[in-house]
C-alpha cells in the first residue's frame, strides 16, 4: 500500500494532475503538461537608443564582409533603432547585434532584395524586422520558433508554403543543404518552369547614374505621364550605354590594346597604346581643329539638320566623309546611340554652311563636328553584365560582379535564384533522360505571321501539328509560339475589311485545327503575340505602327480555343502526375519567356524593323562593294551565321541568282542583328518614327542580353545566328509569299540555345 503511495507520489511529481477543489482554485477539467512544445518564457530587455554611427562598425562587417551587400543610411538608421530596442545593452558584449544582423542579411538575400540594402530593393525591409521581432527572446533569435521546420533565415517571402507544410512527414536526407531540402517538394516538369511576363508586368526600372546601379521607379505607371517623363526614356538608354561603354575593356584607362578593330585613323589623336577616351560635347568649345571620340544621340535639329545630342549639349554633325565601322555592318538612324570618331571645327571657321547657324539653339554649341568614322557601342555578353564570366573552383558559377541582383523581369535575379534554378534543372532533366541514344531535349516551335484569314495557313498548321503529335512526348515542343499579324489586313478599323465578328471567326477556325491534335494541347503550351494589324490598337491605327508595348489579343476573341485547351485537358492522358495541364497564354508585344527563372530569357518582339531602318538610316560614305565585308564581332558568330545560311538556303546546285540572293539575305540579317542588340533596346528610333509608352519603355530594353531573342520581322528571310552570346531567330514568314506552298518556322532548342529554320511544303 505504501508502496504502491510511493509510486503515485513520484508520478504526482513529475507530472502533477492539478485538484479540480474547489478549495484550490482549480479548473474542472485539469490540464495536464506537455513535453512536445514547452513553453517559451520570453525575457525582457531593457531598450537602449543606439546611435546608428556606433552599430556601423558591425554592420559592415557583417553585410559587406560577410554577404557582400551594401546598406543605406536609412537602413542602418532603422537596424540601429531594432538593434537597440530588441538587444539592449547586450547588442555588443554579448555579440547579439551582430547574430541578428546576420539573420537579417540572410533573410533579404532570401527574398531576392538587391546588393543595396533599404526599403524598396526587391524585398521589405520592414517585413524582414518584423518578422524577426517575433522569434526573439533575450535579445537572441529563439531557434525553436524560428527554424520550427528547417534551420536557415527566415521566410518573409511567403513562398511554397504548401510544400513546407509536407515537410514533416518527409525523411529529410541530411546530405541536402536547406535550399535541396526546398527542392525536394517542388514539381520537376520542365513546363511548370515555364513563365510569361508580359511587358505591362515587368519591372520598371531606371539607372541610377550616382549609385551606378537600376532602381524601380516608385511612381504608378500611366498612360498619360508628366512631360518629363518622354525626356527620361532617352536618357535612362544613354546612361545604360554610357555606362556599358566604360565597363568595356577599351575604355579603361588600366588597359591598352592595338589589335582589332579600331575607330582611330592616321590623324587622330589616339596612339595605339592609350585607351579610347569620351569627350562631352559641351568640352569641345575653344578646342577647333581638334579630333574627339563622341557618344551621343542622333537627332535632327530644330534647323533640320542632322546633330548629335549628350547630356551636356549638341553639335551639328556632318557624315559625308564619315565611313561606319566595320563597313555597312550596321545601320544608322534618328534615335539611335552611337560613337563618332572626327573633327570640330567651330562656329567661325564654317563659312557658308548652313550647320554653323544653329548656335544657342537647344543647347547647341557653334560650330560642327566632321565625322570621319562611326559605329555603334560595343555591345556587353549577358555573364559579363551579370558578373557570371568566372568560375569558382568547385565548378559554381560565380556571380560576385556586375548586376547579378539586378531582377529585370521580376522574377528573381541571377545571384538570387541561379543555383537555386541550375539544381532543379537539373534535376528536371534526369527525370526526363530516357536513354543515351534519346538525349534530353525541350524544343521550342516559333512561327510568325500566322494569317488565319489564309486557308493556305490553316493547312500548313494542320501539317506542321500532325508531324509533332507523331513525334514521341520527349521530342514534341515544350511551347509553340504563334506570332501575329494573325490577320492580313488591319481590322475593325472602318475599312471594311473584317469587323469583330470575323476576326473572332477567324480564331473559331483555327480552334477547330487545334482540337484535331488533342496530344499538342494537354502537352504542350501555346503562346499568342499579336501584331500591328490585331485588335485594338489596328481600330485606330489602320495597320501603321502602334504604340509599344502593346496589349494581346482581347479574350472575346479567343474564348473557343480555351475551349478547345480544357476539352483536351479534361480527357486522360498525361503521362506524368506532375505534367500541369496544356494551357494558351494571349501575351503582349514585346514579352519574355522565361524556363527555368533567371536561366534561360527570351525575349518576343513582332516589328517590321528592317524597312523602318532603311528608310530612316543616314548616308555615309560607303563602297558599292561593301556589303560583304561585315565581320562579326563574337566567334560565334560565324558558326551561327553559318548555320543560319545552310540550313535556309542549302541547296544541292544553287544558281547564281539564288547565291547572290542568300549572300545579301545572310548580309542583312547581320546588319540587322548588330543594330538592334548594340542600341540595346527593340525601338532605337525616335518617337514619332516608333511611339512607345513612356512609362513602359523599360520593358523594351535588351540589357542586359536575353539568353535567346525572337524577333519577328517578315520582311526579312527566316535565319537563326548568335552574337555576343545571344541567340536571334527570325522566323521569318510561315508562308513565305502570296500562292507559295513553302511554309517556314524555326525550331529551337532551349538547353543548347540554338535555333534552326525549318521548311517544308503542303
């Protein structure tokens, strides 16, 4: 009995079961103790003011030695205030500042906030803190509360949230980091890897020419801005390319080279071991007679004549005797960027010339300047602006340099999600290897000006998708991408020719195309670019150009294709439980692709820019026999134009005709390859030649390179060619001229980032 006393006893007080007496206060019901999750006794700490001079020290330690991040006054002012309220007198003794501020810094790289720490960068700072505040006690982050799932920064990201709540019931291998840990619960299909950003939705950003770095304007996007807005789209483009040149090896001044190309001739200045220099146009006054190197933008004075614009002024230009370098390997217009290599001769010493009037008139300085050679900027490779051009020693990518915070389609940047994205790639690509003899492929079909209002068209698509449903699932595309003008003609414009009830007939008839290939549409995904001859902006515009960016394809139009895509999705048949489901996405122009986040970017654009290049390009001197003599700029570039060349003009005995032909088709792509990617944007032109929302013009900009760039020109032959490691393909048109039974689209591979023009005949 005692015994037995004895034993309740102990049991009592290990876990004492609490009276339900009244006597002692007691509940009814008793609780009894839980050793699964004790409670936290929060201790208090006795806040101190902490002058944000006296945590710098520590800070940078911290975010600049140890995470490569550089913090703002503002937010060091608002870690001094959290420091001090959270931490208390122990912030330096006890190193809890430093513990903290190390969370912090971990947390932000997590929410993909950029390489300058304040509010606004990519993540929220205040977010950060607060949900730090939470998970400390003493002045400590509290673990148990903090990693109750995983050790690591915390989440404020909000992110797979899903996933995480599977995470217990999972055997975690302890060979994984967090971050493989992460990547375990997420789909492994490449195509849920596939994302759309639309113009509309990427962030718009400007160059911050004193921190040298992109900020996201803060304003509200709209279509009728102030005024200054329209000046600042041509400067934010000068300052980016301002500020590419002077990264480019060229022109620093540590550095000389005397071999390649150069913009020197036999008088200049420039002896072979200096380094290219810039002179502002404003810095030319008193210095007649003189040679220069400029940078600036073309324009046409309110005189009329041909001027070159910088931040500091303008002259009046003179391009008789100028010759482009290399020679006619690029074009020249109104609006674009360029160097020019000559001498200013001032205002006195033009006698009779027209050019020497136009002095004090828009900023410009007397005189002219005689251009003696003239070229574009050099253009940057992607790793280079992105500091991904090294290599650790353990084989990862390095990313230390350049703008790898930078997240420019606001999907996270390359310092935030590349390896992040290189793992899961990988992964995604082991489960699709079937063999040795099968490699693993993701293949892209492009196809432009696709007018449903052809018969012709509806049959070559019927051909085109009846040859990929017979292909097995690993060698079918990944996404088809259509591009417009999905129509001949302007429509809904007054003219007659179709209204919206036959535009949408138009799409009716080619949903009937697509629910003949039920395989395509539950294993594929279909992108819709539409061009200047769609609605809306062909109501008003009768086909001219349009504004850009540009809204896709309204929805009243193409209610019987997404028809067509769930009839197909709602039968069974995907091979894989993690395959989403095939989809159609109706974009805007332009608009990236993007596989694999910051990896792999596309970018789409549908314009007739060739001609618009031609007919606005300025004359120089040029030989009759100089179209040949274009020389790219990358190796590359010569297996990629090579490639280009015979894949789409091969033939078994060309004539000399049809020689001649692909020699000045080839030419012209080169031309137009180099044009646009060197400007570094899409629309290098003026805005009464190109209109552009000014608020949106950030979604035109190429820099830095996309991996891979569509651009859509019919009047060009179809050619696929890299430069400077980006990948341009032209799809050219899908039925190359009126009662031609020849029908042409590229198809591109996305792991090799190669393309190659297809051809086939009804």
């Amino acid at each position: 009995m005692d015994h037995t006393r004895l034993v309740g006893d102990s049991r009592l007080d290990s876990e004492p079961i609490f009276s339900s007496s009244p006597g002692f206060g007691t509940p009814v019901h008793p609780s009894r103790k839980s050793n699964l999750n004790p409670p936290l006794a929060r201790i208090s700490v006795l806040p101190i003011l902490l002058p944000p001079s006296t945590l710098r020290p520590v800070a940078f330690r911290t975010f600049t030695r140890k995470h490569n991040l550089t913090i703002s006054s503002s937010a060091l002012q608002t870690l001094a205030s959290f420091v001090g309220k959270n931490c208390g007198s122990g912030w330096r003794e006890e190193g809890l500042a430093e513990r903290v501020l190390d969370e912090v810094a971990k947390s932000w790289k997590k929410a993909g906030g950029g390489v300058i720490v304040e509010e606004g960068r990519g993540a929220s700072l205040k977010a950060i803190l607060l949900a730090l505040e939470g998970n400390m006690s003493g002045g400590r982050v509290v673990p148990a509360k903090a990693n109750a799932t995983r050790e690591g920064p915390i989440d404020v990201t909000g992110l797979n949230a899903d996933a995480r709540r599977l995470k217990p019931h999972l055997s975690p291998d302890p060979t994984l980091n967090d971050e493989e840990h992460d990547d375990l619960d997420l789909s492994l299909h490449p195509r849920n890897w596939i994302k759309i950003v639309e113009a509309f939705d990427m962030p718009r950003l400007t160059y911050n020419v004193d921190k040298k770095y992109f900020e996201v304007t803060k304003s509200k996007a709209t279509l009728f801005p102030q005024a200054s807005h329209k000046t600042s789209v041509f400067r934010d483009r000068y300052n980016i390319v301002h500020q590419r040149l002077l990264r480019n090896e060229s022109f620093q001044t540590s550095l000389s080279y005397s071999s390649g190309p150069s913009l020197k001739r036999s008088s200049s200045s420039f002896a072979s071991t200096q380094c290219y220099r810039l002179t502002p146009i404003a810095n030319l006054l008193g210095r007649s007679g003189t040679s220069h190197l400029l940078l600036g933008l073309l324009s046409i004075s309110p005189a009329g004549d041909l001027s070159l614009v910088d931040l500091t002024g303008s002259v009046a230009l003179d391009l008789s005797h100028a010759r482009t370098i290399p020679d006619d390997g690029a074009w020249f217009a109104p609006g674009m960027i360029v160097l020019v290599d000559g001498l200013y001769e001032e205002e006195g010493s033009v006698r009779g010339s027209v050019l020497g009037g136009n002095s004090g008139v828009g900023g410009a300085i007397g005189g002219r300047f005689l251009g003696v050679s003239i070229c574009g900027p050099p253009c940057e490779r992607r790793e280079v602006s992105l500091g991904m051009n090294h290599q650790h020693s353990n084989g990862e990518i390095s990313s230390s340099g350049g703008l790898g915070w930078v997240d420019i389609l606001g999907i996270g940047s390359e310092r935030a999600q590349g390896s992040r994205m290189r793992r899961i790639q990988a992964k995604c690509l082991r489960g699709m290897h079937v063999g040795a003899d099968s490699p693993t492929r993701l293949k892209m079909a492009i196809m432009s000006e696709v007018n449903l209002d052809n018969l012709k068209s509806l049959d070559a698509l019927r051909k085109v998708f009846s040859t990929y449903s017979e292909l097995s699932p690993t060698e079918r595309p990944i996404v088809f991408v259509m591009i417009g003008n999905f129509v001949q003609k302007a429509t809904i414009n007054g003219g007659g020719y179709a209204g919206s009830i036959e535009y949408k007939e138009f799409f009716d008839s080619f949903s009937i195309v697509l629910a003949d290939y039920p395989e395509l549409l539950r294993h594929s995904t279909f992108v819709f670019v539409p061009g200047d001859n769609d609605p809306w902006s062909s109501a008003f515009t009768a086909g001219a150009a349009s504004t850009v960016p540009r809204q896709p394809v309204p929805d009243m139009f193409t209610s019987r294709i997404k028809r067509a895509f769930a009839s197909a999705n709602s039968e069974s048949g995907r091979s894989q439980a993690s395959e989403p489901a095939g989809e159609a996405i109706w974009t805007s122009n332009p608009s990236r692709l993007t596989v694999f986040g910051p990896l792999h970017d596309i970018a789409i654009f549908r314009d007739d820019i060739t001609g618009r290049l031609r007919r606005n390009a300025v004359a120089t001197k040029q030989g009759e026999n100089e179209c040949d003599s274009a020389i790219p700029q990358d190796p590359e570039d010569e297996a990629g134009l090579a490639t280009a060349e015979n894949e789409t003009h091969a033939q078994a005995h060309p004539a000399d005709a049809q020689t001649r032909q692909s020699s000045s088709s080839v030419h012209t792509a080169r031309k137009l390859v180099k044009t646009i990617l060197d400007q570094g944007t899409m629309s290098p032109f003026p805005l009464s030649m190109r209109p552009v929302l000014w608020d949106h013009a950030a979604s035109l900009q190429l820099y830095p390179l996309p991996t891979a760039f569509i651009l859509a020109d019919p009047e060009v032959a179809p050619f696929c060619m890299t430069y400077e490691g980006c990948h341009v393909m032209n799809p050219g048109r899908f039925i190359s001229e009126e009662g031609s039974t020849c029908m042409k689209w590229v198809e591109y591979d996305v792991l090799k980032n190669r393309g190659r023009v297809k051809e086939e005949r009804l």
